[in-house]
C-alpha cells in the first residue's frame, strides 16, 4: 500500500508536494465577514486548503462547565452560549463554501461530534479532520468513516496505544494522521518533532503531517524536512484578537512566509544520490589543485 490520500483533486504523501493547511478554526469569533478575510489572506499565501470547526454545543462542552461565566466579547455570558457565539450555522458554511469555490481553495472542518457530522454532509467538503480530543471517540470515528470522504487524525494529548486503536477503528484506507501537541502556545521542549519519524515508521502505509500550535515558524519547515507531509498552523488577521487560539496563530504575512519557507525546505531535500551539480564545474576547474 502507497503511503498516500487524495483531498480534492491533490495527493498527499511522500514525493508529493507537501499540502498545506490554514486552520481557521473558530479564530473568526462568530463573524462570516472576519472569517472571509482569512480564507483570503489563506489564498494570498498560497495554501492549499483552509479549515474550520464545528460543534453541536450543547453535546461538545462538558456539563460541569456549560453554566460556568466567562467575560467575553460578547459580555459576561456562560460558557455554553459563548460557544454558540463562534459557530456558524448552514447559510454562514453556504458562503463560507461559495467563497472558498470561487479563489479556489479547499476547505473542511474538524468535526466534534456526530451531529456536526451530519450536518457538514449537506456540503461537499473535501474532508473530515477528528481533533486530538476525539481521537478515543470511536462512535464518532466510526461515523466519519462512513460518510467515505478521506479522514485526517490527530494525535496530540494521546498515547501510543490511544493512537493505535484510534486507527484500527477507523481504518487506513484514505487516512492521514497528524503529530500535535495539545498546549496553545506550545513550548518548544514539548513540540517533539522526531515523533513524525516514529510515526511514519509505526504507520508505514499512511501520510503523516504535523500541526503545529508553536510560537514562530521554523519548527513546521522543520517538520517537513523530517518527512511531514501536510502541515496545518493556525491563521489569523491579528494575534491580539479575543479568542483562546490567537496567541498559536500565524497572521497573513507570517503565513505567506511559512509556505515560502516550506516550499523552500523541500527544494532543499534533494533525492540523497550524491552527484557534482553543473554550477559546481566552474569552482571544481579553479579551485581543486590535485585532480
């Protein structure tokens, strides 16, 4: 079996170009026009998809915390009607979908329960992404898998075995998997990048990525030079933003850097074959005294 999948008409795994991902998130704050602008600022740096996430409220936030306040934008307000205040509902995705249509970037969501599956299938989104929180979810990795579109896991706050299991539930067939670390920021002793390297040698026949939650930029070049082949960071029009995500988020000319510096890392690989490059000759001739 090829370590590879298809999202939209690209495919992704080794030798392939390394597909990259702007999560949006819920860094819009509830605003259609603020999340606009980010898949716009998404396709000015030349990614390859943008992604967003959904929730059914009501059955994602844990009941101990649902009636706890929060001071928010929106005032003080519990914490369950604050999370109702950054999802989008089904004419916000139809424009979220025509607008990605129209400058020609994919687009799909990570998906936190069953319902949001459901109701993400009126679109047809070139993927499901399951978070790290859900990766023990097997109801719902079992529900994603069989609405057929390819699905991308993640791994952050899990062990070995969480990980394990989580892929036999759900299968390999058009599966990738993500390494992460779950703290926003992440410290950099805590990214672990090496674990791409254990991971494609637990997983042999499947596409691994990194998403990266760091502060900066060098560790997600990094993560490719190590063999990821997808990588998400978290976008946003400004970091100073009101949102839990926006201090792990990369703003618009930050992001254009990123792929640059990724595009540039994979240039930069080579093949490992050692051979004396045509622009070596004219140095090789003036310099090398012993021939």
């Amino acid at each position: 079996m090829t370590r590879e999948m298809k999202i939209g008409e690209k495919l992704i795994g080794d030798g392939h170009q390394t597909y990259i991902i702007a999560e949006i998130g819920i860094n819009h704050n509830g605003d259609l026009d603020v999340a606009k602008k980010m898949i716009d600022a998404a396709v000015n740096a030349n990614a390859d998809a943008v992604k967003f996430q959904k929730r059914t409220p009501d059955v994602c936030t844990p009941l101990d915390q649902q009636l706890k306040m929060r001071q928010t934008p929106w005032g003080y307000i519990t914490y369950l009607d604050y999370r109702y205040k950054v999802e989008f509902g089904e004419e916000e995705y139809q424009e979220i979908d025509r607008h990605c249509k129209e400058q020609g970037i994919d687009w799909f969501v990570s998906v936190w329960d069953e319902g949001s599956v459901d109701f993400m299938e009126k679109f047809d989104t070139h993927a499901y992404k399951l978070p790290s929180a859900s990766l023990t979810d097997y109801d719902l990795l079992r529900h994603v898998r069989a609405t057929g579109r390819p699905v991308i896991i993640s791994t952050g706050m899990s062990t070995m075995d969480e990980i394990r299991k989580g892929v036999e539930v759900v299968g390999e067939d058009n599966l990738g998997m993500m390494h992460s670390t779950s703290s926003y920021p992440c410290d950099p002793e805590e990214l672990n990048l090496k674990m791409i390297e254990t991971l494609k040698k637990e997983f042999p026949n499947l596409p691994i990525g990194y998403s990266g939650h760091e502060v900066g930029l060098v560790p997600s070049a990094i993560a490719v030079a190590l063999g990821a082949c997808m990588v998400e960071r978290h976008l946003t029009i400004d970091r100073s933003m009101w949102g839990s995500d926006q201090s792990a988020s990369v703003e618009p000319g930050g992001f254009r850097k990123l792929v640059k510096y990724i595009r540039v890392t994979e240039q930069g690989l080579g093949n490992g074959v050692k051979q004396v490059y045509e622009s070596e000759m004219g140095p090789r001739e003036k310099l090398r005294r012993v021939k």
